[in-house]
C-alpha cells in the first residue's frame, strides 16, 4: 500500500514543526545575574554579581527586617523632612542599603563614586541607629543657628547627622549627610 501524496507531505511538516520546537526548547537563553552581597576579612559589605569566594569574601548573613513592620518599600520620593527621616530610620532599621539609597541623590556621579556611596551607605545601614538630627545652618556671625537671640525665621535643615553605635552597641559613631532639595523631593547626598 502507498502513502498518498498529501498524507506524506503532512507528515514531513510535523517532523519539521517538532524539530524547530525541540531546538527552540533547547536554546541557551542568558541566566538573569544574581547580586550576592560579600563581606570581605576587613568587615566592607560588597554587593556582586560574582560568587563571593571570587572576589576573596565570605556571603554575608541574611539580616532580617529589625522594625517588624514587613513593609515593603513602594516608591516615590520624600516630600517633606519627615518623611525623609523616616525612609532613613526605616531603611537603617531593616538593614536595606536599596531603601537607604532611594532617598540619596544619585544625579551626575559617576560609577566609580557611585560604588564608593553604596560601600558608605552599606556600612551605615549595619549600624544600630540611635537617632537622626538635624542640622541648621550657622547664624550670620558662623555661629550655630540654635544660640541667642533667637530669630523668628525658621530655616530648613542643611544636613542630616545620625547617630548610631558600632556593632558593641557602645562605641559611638556619627555619620553627616547633605540635604538637597531637587524636583520638590527631599535627597541625601555627600
């Protein structure tokens, strides 16, 4: 018995789909990069898409939220000094270097400098948080801004200075970021 045509020209169409189908099924497709985040023997957090031992640095322990609140950070930007504060305590308290450099102004700098403020900020997000003050510009004399005569102008903060501890929970350490005011949000900077 013989095939009809048609019958065999069907067939060949189904090996071929099956093959194209098994080829695209088996195609090498990039794997997406995984951030692992290192210590090194000096005690710097690294962030790197390389395993930590290539880089000579141990993974580093996965910290847990230390606030409790399980909230998960949305997006936007600080509008006002207190939600500012507050994305910082947040950050600080949960240990998130990504939350903490959400309210930082990132415009203009360059990578190089880029990778030296996530190392800074890393490092400040490993330290007990005591507290956040602000900090007012000098008065006309280049004196602080709160001795007397008091004036009636009330002026905005120029920085902000946490106070934190080592990890000994005894050891002070004091950390000065900039304030700047850009597109009607509030950012860190320097």
């Amino acid at each position: 018995m013989s095939i009809p045509p048609a019958a065999s020209l069907w067939s060949a169409h189904r090996v071929l789909l099956a093959c194209v189908l098994a080829s695209v099924a088996l195609w090498p497709f990039p794997a997406p990069a995984q951030v692992n985040r290192c210590t090194t023997a000096d005690g710097i957090t690294l962030y790197t898409d390389r395993r930590c031992t290539d880089v000579g640095a141990v993974p580093a322990p996965v910290r847990r939220n230390a606030a409790g609140s399980g909230r998960i950070h949305r997006g936007g930007c600080a509008r006002n000094l207190q939600d500012l504060i507050y994305e910082m305590t947040s950050a600080i308290d949960s240990g998130d270097v990504n939350r903490l450099a959400s309210v930082y102004h990132w415009a203009g700098m360059s990578g190089s400098a880029g990778y030296a403020v996530m190392a800074r900020l890393g490092a400040v997000v490993n330290r007990p948080l005591v507290d956040i003050v602000p900090v007012m510009p000098a008065g006309p004399d280049g004196e602080d801004g709160w001795l007397y005569p008091q004036t009636t102008v009330q002026s905005t903060p120029v920085a902000l200075r946490l106070e934190q501890t080592l990890a000994n929970g005894r050891t002070p350490s004091r950390t000065v970021f900039g304030m700047h005011r850009h597109f009607g949000c509030y950012w860190i900077r320097g």
